[in-house]
C-alpha cells in the first residue's frame, strides 16, 4: 500500500476554544483534493492518504477524527464499483521552524476503490484536537 498526500484543500475551517482548564481545543475541518482510480481488471486499488492538518501544537493530549467520502466518480459501466475509507490513525508530524518547534495532526486514511474507471476525488476530514497551542 503506498502513501499519497493530496493536490490541495477546499472550505478549510478552524474554531478554537479554551477548555474549563485551560487547554487548547480546536475542531478543525475541510476536504481533501486528490485523483485516485481503481484497479484495472476491477480488483481494489488500496493506498494510504496522509493528512495534515490543523495549527501547531506544543503538546497534545488527544485527537479524534473523522474522514468521508466526499466526491466519487464512475466514467462508463460501473461493474463491481466501490469506494472506501478503511480507516483512520492520527500520529504527529514534527513542524520546524517557526520556533518553537511543534507537532501536527496527521491523518493516515486507508482508501480504496474498485471497478478500473472509478475514481475517489474527495474525502470530508473532521478533526477534534485537545492540547497546548503554540
């Protein structure tokens, strides 16, 4: 299974609050802009999308995700189509510089999609992080 990052983002949102004592908690959200076709001979195509998204932090006591289809697409016949988010595992991606350094949320979302003329354009990301901000 190889990994793969998207081309870009869309409706990126953020909204960041303080807890009753005094972490950080941010929901971040968007979709994610990528190209993948299923296998030929209509077997899955399985790849890892890697996410990384929302601020900065200094340390982290938990995130929750979420990640969904969004955009699914099928040229002719669709025989034996499919489209999937397997799942997801978040770990931190060190961020340097600015200094401080910090971490970010990474998203490792397994997809997969069969029939050879269908395609996976979009996944929906929803991230819950709680920690200290930059």
């Amino acid at each position: 299974m190889a990994d793969f990052f998207p081309t870009g983002f869309e409706s990126q949102h953020e909204l960041r609050t303080k807890t009753g004592d005094g972490l950080d908690l941010v929901v971040s959200s968007g979709i994610a802009l990528f190209s993948m076709k299923g296998a030929p001979g209509g077997g899955w195509n399985h790849q890892n999308l890697i996410l990384r998204v929302g601020p900065q932090w200094g340390s982290v006591r938990g995130t929750v995700p979420v990640v969904s289809l969004a955009s699914i697409y099928n040229v002719a016949t669709a025989d034996n189509a499919g489209w999937a988010v397997d799942k997801v595992d978040v770990t931190y991606y060190s961020v340097s510089p600015p200094p401080p350094p910090g971490v970010q949320a990474e998203l490792r979302c397994a997809v997969a999609v069969s029939d050879s003329d269908g395609i996976l354009y979009r996944v929906n990301y929803h991230v819950t992080t709680i920690g200290g901000l930059i």
